[in-house]
C-alpha cells in the first residue's frame, strides 16, 4: 500500500487528521517510579515511547518521529528509532522529520530510510532543489514533505522575501508542485496563521499539507482548519501538541482533540460546500475571447513563470500544467467549452485523448458531446490483453486527437501513430495551448492539421495587458525588444 493511501485508510477509520511526534523532551516525560529509577534515559524513552503508541493507534492518522532527536543520543539513539519504528503497527503511515538536504547523501539516506527504516515518508528541505528530492522518488509508494513554511520568528526576513504580497515561501511551494505527484509530493507548513495556510492551498487544492506550530494560538483552529482543508474536507493533517506527552495518560487528551478537530473540521466542510467562483480583477479595454479563462489559469497557478525545464528537455521561461483545472469545475467547464468550439466543426467518429495529462479532458469531452472515446495507451501492459488502445472501434473511422499542451508535438505524433497503425484515420490535433516555434508545420508533415485554443504569444500579450507580468518578463517571453 502506498503512503497517501495508507494515510487515507488511518484517517477514515480512526476519523481522525492528527499526528503524533515521536520525539518526547526527557525532562517534560512523568516522573519514573522508584522500580525504574536506575533506567538509562534511553530505557526510560523506550518504554515511554512504546506505552504512547499502545495508546494512541486508534486516534491518530500518522506518527512523525524526528531524526535529529535520536541522532543527539547517538548510537544508542538510532537503535531506539529503530526500535521504535518497529512497534508501529503496519497500517498506520510512519513520516521521518528529517529535513534532509544534502546532495552527495540522498540516495544513500533515501535507501536508508525507505528500504531499512521502511518508513512511509520524509521531510526534506527545499533549498537544493529538484535534484535533491529526485532519489527521493525513484520510490514511487512512498511520500515527501517539502518545509515551505515556518513559524519562527527569525525566519520571517527570508520567507517573506522580497515583499509579504509575493514571499519565497510560495515560490518554494509553486516549484514543488511541478517536482512530483500530489500522491508523492506534499508540504509541511508551520505557521499560526490562517491567512498564510489559505495562501497555500489556493496555490496547491490537491496537496496534502502538514500543519506545525498551530498550537501557540489554539483559538485560531475553527479558521486554520477552514482555511487549510481541502474542498474534500480533507488534506491537512494537525499535530497534536507536544505537551501532550508529558501527561501520565496522554491519550485522554488526545481523544478529546481528535473530537474538537473533527467537529471545527464539519462545521469547515459545510462553510465550503459551494465551489469558489472566480471573478476578473482587470478591465481590458481590447480583450481576447478568452481573457477571462487566461487570467484564471494564471492565478489558479496553471500558468507560472521563471526558467524550467520541460519534459523534451528543453528550458522555458514558463511552465503549463493543466492538471490541476479538473480540481476547479469552473474552469474545466469553460476549457471544455473551447475545445468544443473547435471540435464541432471538423468530421471524425471518436474523440482520442493522450495519455495522461489530456485523458480527463477528452472524457469530458466525449459527454458533452455525445461522441465514443479511445486512447492509444502511453506503453503496453505485459498481462491482460496487452492492447495498443484502449476502447472499441472499427478500422477505417476517422479519430481527432486531443491534447493538453504543444510543445514539440512528440505525444501527440507518437499518439496518432498508434491510432493510424491501429488502421485509424487522423486528420486532427486539437491542444488547448500552442507554444508555436513551429509546432504546427511539423504536425502538417507528417500529415496532421494542428489547431489551438490558445497560442502562447496570446497568453504573454493578455497577461501583461492585465498587469500579471512584468515588461522584463514579457520582453523575455516574446524574444523581442520592441513595445
């Protein structure tokens, strides 16, 4: 079972979003009795940390030990991690806090960690980079936690640099978007804010967020859950407070906060039972017909600049996902629209999407407008029946392809030939966004018509008519100097 769905499965049976730190301060544990009093501390560690997990795994979703308060007991500490880590039971998720972020050791510590240690997930530190987080994922059933976000005090100067409307702290949380699945990737945020939480879920809906620090200001947790949930009433999960394990029988305490969390957490999914509307903040005087649809992809997050390298290989000065605007009925809704615009006028007899990133779109598309769908798979299972593509059809029909993004036109070439090889005829490509440099002369020789619901100059031009971009970033996107 995978990390996000074994952290699922806790949460539905123990109803519960808390975590629990396996990392007790010595001098906050209760006083020994006198039988135990010339127990090492890690004796007395041990046995604590074993009577708190015998109590607490009907009430919690996850248990977050932390690296670094074993490591300061040194030997003796890794073996009590490793014992501890043993006395979990199977069902119930493991995140090391370890905010590793060294390069020369992540494939060591990954292998560690996940094969050894056999834990479910990790906190790692932003600040390498993509690079760091790569040895990470090469695990495909386990999770990673990117710390976007802290509490402290001193780290304010930093995170909300360079000014509190545009702070690092969600560019860290808009590049870890494009580092991983939202299965695979997810983000550990502390703060007291709820305002700083709402910030980061508009960005990332699909996320699982890890709360700290929530506790200094316990009367804001009605607004932080409000504000931290996703439109499922889920994706966040809630420390329980570390002095909790200072009493004699923590799980008292524990229960009472699972309920008062469940309740502020009903009361947070009625408040957000209608989908967010989106309304413009700018008035064009010459608009595109699309304006409105741009400017939403640009602040739902769909659309993001700086200097990324795309899937061919190639660095832009901009990065698309679409994959998020399923989470958004909205906007899905008005992205079907275009494509239907186009597709009602050419002939076919099915809808083909490309895996993976087009294949909801084409679903939507095919119900809208009452037309069968296929899809030639991204690569062929070994067992089953190991067909090229998915769906019923009869050689000779006529197939439209539809696909997310054109960029070198590789997929959607690669998709088509399947389709033709299938004895199917395809005369069209329809994409929802063109990066143009010459896409489409390469679609047209090898004997496709391309067509677009947006081209990517159109997207530049009505994003800095609107104010979103800069004239440095514009003058970058359009390769010109002229105004």
């Amino acid at each position: 079972m995978t990390f996000f769905d074994k952290l699922n499965a806790a949460i539905a049976r123990n109803q519960s979003l808390l975590f629990l730190g396996l990392d007790p301060n010595p001098e906050m544990m209760p006083s020994q009795n006198s039988n135990r009093s010339e127990k090492s501390i890690i004796d007395d560690l041990g046995d604590w940390l074993q009577f708190v997990i015998a109590q607490t795994t009907d009430l919690i979703c996850a248990y977050k030990p932390t690296l670094g308060f074993y490591q300061a007991l040194g030997v003796p500490g890794i073996e009590l991690l490793e014992r501890t880590l043993k006395a979990i039971p199977e069902n119930i998720p493991i995140i090391l806090d370890a905010k590793h972020s060294d390069l020369n050791t992540s494939t060591i510590f990954a292998q560690t960690v996940f094969e050894r240690w056999r834990v479910d997930a990790v906190t790692l530190s932003p600040y390498p980079g993509q690079d760091c987080v790569a040895p990470f994922l090469v695990y495909p059933g386990k999770g990673i936690f990117i710390l976007c976000c802290t509490s402290n005090p001193g780290a304010i100067a930093l995170q909300q640099y360079p000014s509190p409307e545009s702070p690092f702290y969600l560019q860290i949380v808009k590049e870890a978007k494009i580092w991983g699945t939202p299965e695979q990737v997810c983000l550990e945020v502390g703060t007291t804010s709820p305002d700083v939480l709402a910030k980061i879920r508009a960005i990332t809906p699909e996320r699982t967020i890890m709360a700290r620090s929530i506790w200094a200001q316990a009367s804001n947790l009605p607004q932080l859950l409000a504000a931290g949930l996703n439109s499922n009433g889920s994706g966040l999960l809630v420390p329980v407070p570390q002095d909790f394990l200072s009493q004699k029988n923590p799980a008292t305490q524990i229960q009472a906060l699972r309920q008062e969390v469940e309740q502020a957490r009903t009361v947070a999914v009625k408040s957000a039972s209608q989908c967010d509307v989106w309304f413009p903040n700018v008035c064009l005087l010459q608009q595109h017909p699309h304006t409105q649809l741009i400017l939403q992809l640009y602040d739902l997050g769909c659309i993001i600049f700086g200097n990324y390298v795309q899937a061919s290989g190639a660095e832009f000065p901009y990065y698309i996902d679409l994959r998020t605007i399923i989470s958004n009925p909205q906007v899905f809704e008005q992205v079907l629209n275009a494509y239907a615009e186009i597709l009602q006028n050419l002939n076919f007899d099915r809808i083909a999407g490309i895996p993976y990133g087009s294949l909801p779109t084409a679903t939507g598309l095919a119900l809208r407008m009452n037309y069968p769908m296929i899809f030639p798979r991204k690569e062929v299972k070994a067992h089953g029946t190991r067909r090229v593509i998915e769906g019923h059809f009869q050689p000779g029909e006529t197939v439209v392809v539809v696909d997310d993004i054109l960029i070198s036109g590789k997929s959607a070439i690669e998709g088509a030939g399947k389709l033709k090889s299938a004895g199917l005829n395809v005369e069209d490509i329809v994409v929802f966004i063109d990066h143009e440099e010459g896409v489409r002369d390469r679609l047209k020789d090898n004997g496709y018509r391309a067509h677009a619901v947006l081209k990517i100059s159109e997207i530049t031009q009505t994003l800095y008519e609107a104010g979103k971009i800069d004239e440095a970033q514009y003058q970058t996107l359009t390769g010109s100097s002229d105004q």
